[in-house]
C-alpha cells in the first residue's frame, strides 16, 4: 500500500555555523562543506518533494545562511509552489541580504536567541556581537513585513530567564514564540548533565509560558515544547516515522528525522541516487518503523500505540542500546530506570562542550 | 474578537491553496497548515480584509440554501478559532 505523502521537508542545507550551541541537534560527526549537494541537485530535491506533495520546506542547518545558493533555493521552491520557512540564527541576516530573500518569495522567518541576557547568550552560542546582529535582523525582518517567529531553547543554564524572552520577543514583535526544552539528541544529548533543568525549574517555566498565554491572547502565540524525560509518556516524534516529514542531511541522506543517521543497520537511500518519491514510498529505512507493525511489547498492544508511535526511536537507541525498544521515557517501558539515572545524574556545574568540528578539516 | 462587524484577513505569512496531492484546500501558515474541509474552504475564500463576517454569511448562506443565523454562528466559531491560532486578524 502506498503511505500517505509527506507534508513537509526538512532541508539541512548545510552544518556549517558560525554558532557552537551546546544542545545543536546536529550530529556529533558534522557534514564538510566539501560533501554538500550541489544546488542543481537540491532544486531538484525541491521540484520532486512539490510533485509528491510536501506543502512546507523548512531551509535550516547548520546555519542555512552560509549556502551562498539559499536566495536561487528560495526562489526555486516559490516557483514549485512550496511554502518556505527559513530556520536562521541572524547571525547573517543583514538587511541586504533579507531584501533579496524577500524579493525570492520566503514566507515565514524563524530566528533563533540562545537567551535574552546577553553575555549568557553569547557564552552559549560561543560569538561575542551576535545578540546584537539577532535584534538587527528581526527588526529587518518585521520592517520588510515578514511574519516573525522567535524561538528560545531552553535548558539548566537559561531556564530561569523565561520571563525575560517571553518580554524580548513582544519587545521585538514575534507574531509567534517557540520556547522548546532541549532535546536529547546529538549534542544536546552529549551535553545533557548540564543542560537538563530540575523538575522546579521546568514545573516554574511551563507555569510562565501559561501566565503569558493567558496574558498575551492571539497577539504573540507561543508553542511550547516540553522535555520529555519529565514526561509519562513518550512523544509522537516527526508525528511518527514517515508519517509526515522527510529530512534531507547536508549530503543528500534522506531521513525521516535529522537524528536517524545514529540508527545502526538501516542504510539511508541518498537523492543523489534515488527520488524522493522512490524513497519515501519504497525504500527500507521509511518502511522500517513505519506504522505500527515492528512494534515489539509493551507497544505492540499499547492502546496508545496510534498516538505516540512508539516514541522516538533515536532515544530508544542512545537509552537502550536498542531502537526496536519502546521509548525509555513511557512509564509501560521496562528501561525508565535509564531517564531516572539521567535525571540523577544532571547537575549545576556539570562541564559542556562547544559545538564544533571533531575531525580536524 | 471575531464579531459579526469584523473584516477579517488571513495572518502576514497565510496563504490559501488547494493542495493537488490531497484534492483538497489547506491553509499554509508559519512552519503549521490546517487541512479544510469544504465548508471550511468556502467561509476562507470569501476572507479579503474588506469583507464583514455578516456579508460572507449572508453570501454562504445564498449560495448554499441554509439558515443565515446558524451560517453566521459557524462563521465566527471558525474564524475566532483561527485567530486564537494566530492564522486570521480581525
């Protein structure tokens, strides 16, 4: 039977980055340049995902910014009738180089504060000057009348400034906030003894985000994301594996999340070689975990199994040792004792390491 | 609020589409989409920012055959939804 066609692509231009956030959701093993597909073959990426009918392309990274391609890339998903969101840290983002983004048709500009104190900020995102470029660029992006979303990752280190961002983003007219909990994954998960908050600090921040719901109405709304160690239950990560989202890697890996290159013994199909609809409809690593067949106890009988998808099969690997398990976090996992032992062992001074480049280039 | 009086418009950033694949309308907004159903596409297609929610009734409910008070309910439940999603200014 043929799967339902995606909704949305996740284009991951590039890894390249200007930033070292220390909870980047890129993988430890961080793509070269050099590796990179050619922009000849992500418009045809584009034009194929338009023809097998994905509505939303996401332009993220890395940095999308540092393809010098991105304007031609904009430009081409308009003309394939693609709505396209661009994933920024503004770092980039001068006011000329916004004008030409505009005049290729972007829709929607997300652009990401590592906190809204300044030193805190630069010390995570590792670049002294670029608080200052982020509020430049989003009042460039509010003048060229752009829908702004500001989106603030939080963690240990900055949870406890959540009032602060929640009043920088009015301050800067976001029509939309994301406050997300970091993720477990890639780095973030490298570095979750410092990032992961106490159950106060996150019980205190899901308390602000819904005073300043209650107080702001439809005038900023703000998605929320929650961290799921806390959680009972697992969460329906990508709305289940290839359900809804396809993710291209910097070198063309088609992936049905940007964390499931960590998998072992699936082989992702590459759209140098391959279609995306070739992929998507038939290759093994969408058909894998797909639905709910695969499923192994307690899931497989779960009344829950059509709403949460089994959880994320990345965490069930980097917990479990095994991405055929349940997700550790459900309560009805027999491996929950591994998010107690990572909740025990989080702490206040615990050492994080930068983002950046492992291999020497 | 979403009243009969309002000239509602659809968000900077929404755009409405009919979507090929599905056969079927969707409203595209920021990094989010709302499938519609056909009533739904209906009450959309007469959103311009010039239109008052009583004037797209009074249309619907010519078009369609249907009791204007209970089209003009609709009109502001769906619109007033939307709006609380950030998707329709008032």
């Amino acid at each position: 039977m043929t799967p339902a066609p995606p909704l949305a692509l996740l284009a991951e231009l590039t890894h390249r980055c200007p930033l070292k956030c220390p909870y980047c959701s890129n993988p430890l093993e961080l793509e070269r340049a050099s590796a990179e597909l050619s922009t000849d073959d992500w418009k045809r990426v584009l034009s194929e995902a338009a023809e097998l009918g994905v509505l939303q392309v996401h332009f993220s990274g890395g940095e999308p910014m540092a393809r010098r391609d991105l304007v031609q890339l904009v430009r081409h998903a308009a003309s394939v009738d693609l709505y396209s969101n661009l994933i920024t840290s503004g770092v980039m983002l001068t006011e000329a180089a916004l004008a030409e983004l505009v005049e290729a048709g972007v829709d929607h500009i997300q652009l990401s504060f590592q906190d809204a104190e300044v030193e805190s900020a630069e010390r995570l995102g590792g670049l002294r000057g670029a608080q200052q470029k982020k509020l430049d660029a989003a009042r460039f992006i509010r003048a060229a009348g752009l829908p702004l979303t500001t989106n603030f990752v939080i963690h240990r280190q900055n949870v406890d400034r959540l009032e602060q961002m929640i009043a920088l983003a009015e301050q800067l007219g976001s029509a939309r906030m994301e406050v997300a909990h970091t993720q477990y994954y890639g780095w973030g998960l490298l570095n979750r003894d410092a990032l992961l908050p106490t159950r106060e600090q996150l019980e205190r921040s899901t308390a602000v985000v819904e005073a300043a719901r209650v107080r702001l109405g439809a005038s900023m709304v703000i998605d929320y994301v929650v961290p799921d160690y806390y959680a009972a239950r697992p969460k329906a990560c990508m709305s289940g594996w290839g359900r809804r989202f396809m993710n291209i890697s910097p070198a063309g890996k088609a992936l049905p999340c940007h964390a499931a290159e960590t998998l072992p013994n699936l082989t992702f199909p590459s759209v140098r070689e391959q279609s995306l609809r070739q992929i998507w409809n038939s290759s093994e690593a969408f058909e894998t975990f797909r639905g709910t067949s695969w499923m192994p106890d307690p899931c497989r009988t779960c009344d829950l199994r059509e709403v949460d998808w089994g959880g994320c099969r990345c965490q069930a690997l980097a917990l479990t040792g095994d991405a055929r398990r349940a997700d550790p976090v459900c309560e009805r996992s027999p491996d929950r004792h591994a998010i107690t032992a990572a909740l025990g062992s989080a702490r206040d001074n615990a050492a994080w390491a930068p983002r950046q480049p492992r291999t020497p280039a | 609020m979403i009243t009969a009086q309002s000239q509602p418009a659809l968000s900077r950033g929404v755009k409405l589409r009919f979507d090929q694949a599905r056969e079927a309308w969707v409203l595209l907004a920021p990094e989010r989409m709302f499938a519609l159903d056909q009533p739904s596409t209906e009450i959309l297609k007469l959103v311009d920012g010039e239109r008052t929610v009583e004037a797209i009734s009074d249309d619907l409910a010519a078009r369609f055959n249907a009791p204007r008070d209970v089209i003009l309910a609709d009109v502001v439940t769906f619109l007033e939804d939307l709006r609380q999603k950030g998707a329709v200014r008032s």
